[in-house]
C-alpha cells in the first residue's frame, strides 16, 4: 500500500452539502476495517474561518489556499455557490494550478462548471446536474457533455451527476486506486447501495 494520497475539497459559501460530505465521507472510510490511512482528507478554502454550505451547515476548513499542502486528489463540489465560485479568478487560478500537479481532478454535480471555466474539461466527456447541463456546455464549449451517466472517467478528470452522485464516484476512484475489495468495503460500512455507473463510464483513453 503506497503512502496516504492527499485530498482536498474546495468549500466555498453555497456548496452543496452532500457533494462535499459524500466523498469526505468515502475517502475517510476506505481502508479503515484493515487499520490502512490511505487517504488524506481535508477541507480548503479560499480564506481562513468558518464556511457556510447550502441551507446554514458550517464547516471549518483544514487549510485555506494559501497554505494547502501538495495535493494528489483535487475535488470541487457544486451547490448555488458555484454560480460565484466560477467567475472567481482566485480560485479559477488556484484550481488549474493544483490540477496541473494533482493525480486526480473530480467534480460533483456543479464543480465541473468550475473546472469548465479553467478549460479543464476541454475535449473530454464531461457531465453535471441535470438542471445545469446547458450551463455547463456554455461554460465548457470544447467539452462533450453527456448526459444519463452517473459519472464519467477520463483517466485524470472525472466529474459526476449531481449530488450523490459523487459518492458513485469516489467509491470508483477509490476501486480505480486501492481495489474493488476496500470500495466494496467503504460502501457496506456506508451501508450505501453503489451505483458502479458503468454505462455511464466514459473511455479513459479519451
């Protein structure tokens, strides 16, 4: 087992509370019934002190953008907030900077609008909620967005449908990384029903 991977999830005022507390969740999880810390999870956000997500729920980031440590995985979350988030040149900066070093890029739901904004998602099958797929191809007019799919892998960027389906998502990550046992595993203790999406797949090759 490689040493822990370090993931970071952008909040910002107005995110989604389950894009952000589901793969938290999954990635904290994993590996913990056989004593592993593959994962390393925290928050980040744009400055110090309490963030506010959707409907009052506050969270207190573990690092601000200034002072994030190098990071394998990048995840942006979705939520109203994005609508703010993406014409923000502080994160757009910050977000292409750390994607360009990260192993991973993952979006949920309205994070990809985010990302589309940097050009991330340029050429590559990309999804978001469904109430934001004309949005998204707005924002993102080089990229392909599909819809139908609970998420779609591009090898290093992969976004998701909305809200749980980011937990669909991580759990693919966390099989993509560690194996189908320890997702297997992550998803029972969640006692969650994973949806593994594979017709909503895209070809990581693209």
């Amino acid at each position: 087992m490689p040493d822990s991977r370090r993931v970071a999830i952008l909040v910002f005022d107005d995110a989604e509370v389950l894009d952000v507390c589901g793969p938290f969740e999954v990635f904290s999880v994993a590996g913990r019934r056989h004593d592993l810390v593959p994962f390393d999870v925290g928050l980040v956000a744009e400055r110090p002190g309490p963030v506010t997500l959707r409907n009052g729920f506050s969270v207190n980031p573990r690092w601000t953008i200034d002072d994030c440590p190098p990071t394998q995985l990048l995840i942006v979350p979705g939520g109203y907030g994005t609508r703010r988030e993406m014409n923000n040149p502080v994160v757009l900066e910050w977000v292409r900077q750390r994607a360009e070093a990260a192993e991973l890029v993952l979006s949920v739901c309205t994070g990809s609008l985010i990302l589309g904004k940097t050009g991330l998602l340029d050429g590559l099958e990309v999804t978001t909620h469904f109430g934001a797929m004309d949005l998204l191809r707005q924002t993102a007019p080089k990229a392909h967005v599909r819809t139908g799919g609970r998420f779609w892998d591009n090898g290093k960027v992969i976004t998701s449908a909305g809200v749980s389906a980011g937990l669909d998502m991580s759990l693919h990550v966390v099989a993509r990384l560690l194996g189908d046992e320890l997702a297997e595993e992550a998803a029972d203790y969640m006692e969650y029903h994973w949806d593994r999406g594979e017709e909503g797949m895209g070809d990581e090759g693209l």
